[in-house]
C-alpha cells in the first residue's frame, strides 16, 4: 500500500490510503505460474520418481522443513542433476527472449515487432545453414554444439549489418531507415 500526503493545507490533517493496483495481481499469477512450471517440468520425464512425489520432495530440501517425500537418492539425483538445470535454463532463455522482444517493441513504438524486423531470425538461419553445410566431422570435437552459436553469431552480424546500413550515406538515424535496412538485411540472407 502507498500512502500519500496531501500538500494541500485543508487536507494535509488527512493521510490517504490507496489500494494495491491489479499489477500486484499480475505479478503475483505471473509468478505463481512460473513456479508452477517449474515444478512441473522438473517432474515430467521417463525416470525418476512419480510426478506427484517431486514438489514433495522440493518441499523436503527446504531448511527447517521436513517432508517424508518417499524418494530416494537416486531418484532426487534424476530430479535435482538432469532436470532442474534444464528448467533454470529455459526459464532464463524464455526471460531473454522476452527482454529481446520488449526492447524491439520499445524501440520501434509498435507492439507486433517480430524478429525478421531488423534480420536476426533470417541471419541466424544463415548461420545455422552454413554451420550444417561445414564438415560434421571437423565440429564433432569441440566441447559445444557449432550450430546454434553459429546462428547466433550470423543474427548479430545481420544486426549489425542493419544497423550500418541504416545509419550509413548520411541517412538520418530513424526507426523507418532501420526497418529498410533490415527489410535488405533479410533479402540478402535469405537469398
């Protein structure tokens, strides 16, 4: 709750209590649903403990709490080492995508942005394409897979192909001159 103060001189006696907004409300299901699969994508899998012993057992590693959750060491192991990272891991790639798609929304003013706008999705598939076209037998060694930082790499190159081409021959620095240039950053790379 929010108190406000009046600087009026007949109301400043009076202290004036607001109610949350709805965005306390958001937040609170955003989270709620967020944990909620969480919970359910760490107990989804082929082995393991049954899917309803998981929360139980997430409840039992709690301090001071104790939970007889009926899984064994092996089992927590399949939950707590292969599961739980993947789960941390997509949550945090789900908030950097929407991080990414709320910045494209801001900078451009429009809400139905999409990521071929500036030619990320179209760059990274070039990249991916010529990751694939490579010989496998020379990427099988290294320690991480060559397809998807190579996508990575070719949306920055077509971002940052956009933006020099957008900024280039004195143009003026608009949201108009970036959506052409990325409109010819995706024609070229998808080419």
């Amino acid at each position: 709750m929010s108190i406000d103060r009046p600087t009026d001189s007949e109301t400043a006696s009076r202290v004036v209590v607001t109610k949350p907004t709805k965005s306390v409300a958001w937040w609170l299901g955003g989270a709620a649903i967020v944990l909620i699969a969480a919970v359910v994508g760490a107990a989804i899998g082929p082995a393991g403990p049954v899917w309803w012993r998981v929360p139980l057992a997430l409840l039992d590693r709690l301090p001071f709490l104790s939970v007889d959750s009926g899984v064994n060491d092996a089992q927590w192991n399949i939950v707590w080492q292969i599961r739980a990272p993947r789960v941390v891991l997509a949550a945090l790639v789900g908030a950097m995508l929407s991080i990414a798609g709320a910045s494209y929304q801001g900078a451009f003013r429009n809400p139905l942005v999409d990521p071929y706008l500036l030619g990320v999705a179209a760059g990274a598939g070039l990249g991916a394409t010529v990751a694939f076209v490579v010989n496998r037998d020379i990427t099988e060694r290294w320690f991480i897979d060559p397809v998807p930082l190579a996508a990575f790499v070719g949306g920055l190159i077509a971002v940052a192909l956009t933006y020099m081409v957008g900024t280039a021959f004195g143009a003026a620095r608009s949201a108009t001159a970036l959506v052409l240039a990325g409109v010819a950053v995706t024609s070229l790379t998808t080419a």
